[in-house]
C-alpha cells in the first residue's frame, strides 16, 4: 500500500500492489496524465501502477472508476470535512 | 514543460496515513478471493465495481435484501467475490435458481449476475420465460462475443465475419442482439451499456434494482486475450478506446417499434463500429410481477 496526500486539497490516493496486475487502464484514461508504471514487481510478476505526479491530481475518480481490480482508491479526509462544518 | 511534468515526484507520500484507509466498496468485497482470477484489464471485474456502487449509492433496497447468483464461465466467479448472499449456479440455470429465490421469498430480490453464453446460448429458454412471467429480478448479462472461459469457440454472439478458435475463417451465421430478444420476450426494463461508461452503467444498474419486474442490462465489456487478440483489436486499452469511438447513446424514443436500430455493426479489421447504448425501454406503469400474482391466485382460492 502507498498513501499520497494532496498538497493543497488534503485527501489520499492509494495504491495497492498486491491487487494490481498492470493492465495500464488508469494510466491510459488519467485526463491529467498523472499516473505510470513503476519499476516494482509485485509477488505475482506483474508490473504495478504508481501514482507519479500527485500534485496534478483532480480528484475525478477515473482511475477507481477504470480499476477492474479494486487497487486503486481515493479517500477524503474526514477529519478535514468535520472541521470545515 | 510537457519534460518537466514527467518526472517522478516522491514528495507527497505519506507513511503514516492518519486514519484507515480502504476502498468504498470493501465491505461488499471478500478479501479473500482478491486479487480476481480475471485476465489484467477484463472487463468483469469493471463491471463488478459499477454493480457495487449501484448498491451502495443508487439502490433503494437493503443490501441483506440482496442475493446475487451467477452462471458458469469467467462471470460465474461474480458470486463469490461479493459479500453478500449468493449462489454460484449449474450452466444456464442461473435463471431458474434465481426465479425460485423470488417465489420461495418475494422480499428478497436476486440478481442474476452471468455471461452471453450462459444466459443466451444454453439457458436462453429460461430466460425468455422469466421475462414472459415477469418474475422480480434484475440480470446483468455481460457480453463479450465469445466463449472466454473455455478458450474462444464463437457464441451466439459473435459479429459475422470474427475470427474465432472454431471459426478460424471468419463466422458466417448471424449474431443475436440479446436487447432485442429481452424486449420482445417482455422485459419492463432493457439498457445496454460498454464497460467505457461506468457511471452511465452504475445508474442503470441502481435503476434496475429499484425497478420492480424482470429488467434486463447488457454491458459490452472486452475480452482481449480471445476475442482482441485473434481480431488484430488490440489490448483492453485498444478495445476501450474503441468502445469510446462505437458507443451511440440512444433514447426510448429515438427507437420506437424498430428494434433493428439497436443492431451492433461491426467490420472485419477495425472492430465495432457502432454500439448504440443507453436506456432502450422503461415501462412506467410497472405491470404486476409474478410473486405478486402466485400470493394474490392464493387468496382468490382461499
């Protein structure tokens, strides 16, 4: 598991190598071209997907969206959300 | 500047993420059975994703309401990878089983989650009939024109012209459109979505559980490694972008009575060519469905 926090927006961006495969559908349909292979091998010999430019990021959810495997999630933070209300 | 925005930049992970961290559809998920037995890229497991954030976002019916069953063949395993209660069915009886939960338990609302092959090559006859009855259920049927599981032979689906392990010069018989087969067998709700639209398909699938009838969605999704690989399609990434091009959104009134304009084209080299998706029926009125008239024949005897 690798956590990225936003700079600015402070919400998390996490990627799970033990269920990705590699298929590059999230890099592929990222609209801001943040995301990209790393050099990492997981246990299963797959190439995994890293986020490599977090502070690019949107927040559209394309890249959970396109996850056929479930490795790829974004959290809000919610303790920023109750602070805020 | 397009150099500069390819550097790696490392600065913004954290090691000590303050809170637990998990995807939002964890709990629905067995941890155990992930990672997927599904090629990378499969459009089932897509699929999956979108019918769980129908339950937790679009659905207005409980989820210990839920039962999911599925078929044989690569969809099958659907069951077993949601955390809810389910049943992994025989070939082509996914129907049958499903029509007995909604009979034996008309609170409880089963969700027939299958492939082209199961639901319209062997249990085809089944199928029909539980849209003639109108029994309560939603079938999510995800087609990807061909027999993945037991190695690519062509399926009542596959475009004329593909070249299939048992078609090896291309197919000469015509494909079903299984939207058309749905509607005209009595379907009260009938949407065709590709795995390319997941919000799309995610609010069909959420207005299918909360739809009281027989409603019917069919998601195009890709099979790369059988149907891509021996068509010069590409990989999941080309067969997308190609279901991005196809798609054709229609509306019930676009269609009318000429279910022929739901047609999938395709052509021998670039693909299909044209999908029209997007809501082909949604009968308003909601007829009554069939647990309803068992319990009502009952009280009329009595």
């Amino acid at each position: 598991m690798e956590t990225h926090q936003h700079p600015e927006d402070k919400y998390y961006f996490i990627t799970d190598e033990e269920r990705c495969k590699g298929c590059g559908l999230c890099i592929e349909f990222c609209p801001k071209d943040c995301l990209g292979f790393s050099d990492e091998i997981n246990e299963k010999g797959w190439r995994v997907a890293k986020m490599h430019r977090m502070k690019d990021c949107i927040k559209c959810y394309m890249c959970e969206r396109m996850c056929p495997d479930f490795a790829i999630f974004v959290n809000e933070d919610e303790s920023a959300e109750k602070a805020e209300t | 500047m397009a150099e500069k925005s390819k550097e790696i930049d490392k600065s913004s992970i954290i090691k000590r993420p303050p809170m637990d961290l998990k995807h939002p559809q964890e709990t629905l998920l067995r941890k155990k059975a992930i990672p997927t037995i599904y090629c990378p890229g499969c459009g089932i497991g897509t699929t999956i994703h979108a019918f769980l954030e129908a339950l937790t976002k679009y659905s207005k019916i409980p989820q210990d309401q839920i039962f999911v069953v599925s078929g044989i063949g690569c969809t099958g395993r659907a069951s077993g990878y949601i955390n809810l209660d389910g049943f992994h069915a025989i070939h082509g009886r996914a129907i049958p089983f499903a029509s007995g939960v909604d009979i034996a338990k008309p609170s409880l609302k089963p969700i027939v989650i299958s492939g082209d092959g199961d639901l319209f090559s062997i249990g085809l006859g089944h199928l029909a009939h539980a849209a003639r009855r109108n029994t309560d259920m939603t079938v999510i049927c995800i087609n990807n024109a061909i027999y993945g599981l037991t190695g690519g032979q062509d399926a009542p689906t596959t475009p004329v012209g593909a070249k299939t392990r048992s078609t090896p010069y291309g197919k000469i018989s015509f494909p079903f459109n299984l939207s058309h087969i749905t509607i005209a067998n009595g379907a009260t709700f009938c949407a065709r979505y590709t795995v390319y639209e997941f919000v799309q398909l995610s609010k069909a699938i959420g207005r299918a559980i909360n739809h009281q009838g027989f409603s019917f969605i069919e998601v195009i999704s890709n099979c790369h490694v059988n149907f891509g690989r021996r068509n010069d399609l590409g990989d999941s990434i080309a067969m997308r972008q190609m279901f991005k091009k196809a798609r054709v959104r229609m509306k019930e009134e676009d269609i009318g009575f000429d279910l022929h304009k739901t047609d999938i084209e395709y052509e021998i080299g670039k693909g299909f060519t044209k999908i029209p998706t997007g809501v082909f029926l949604n009968e308003k009125d909601e007829p009554e469905e069939f647990s309803e008239r068992i319990t009502h024949a009952y009280e009329f005897k009595k």
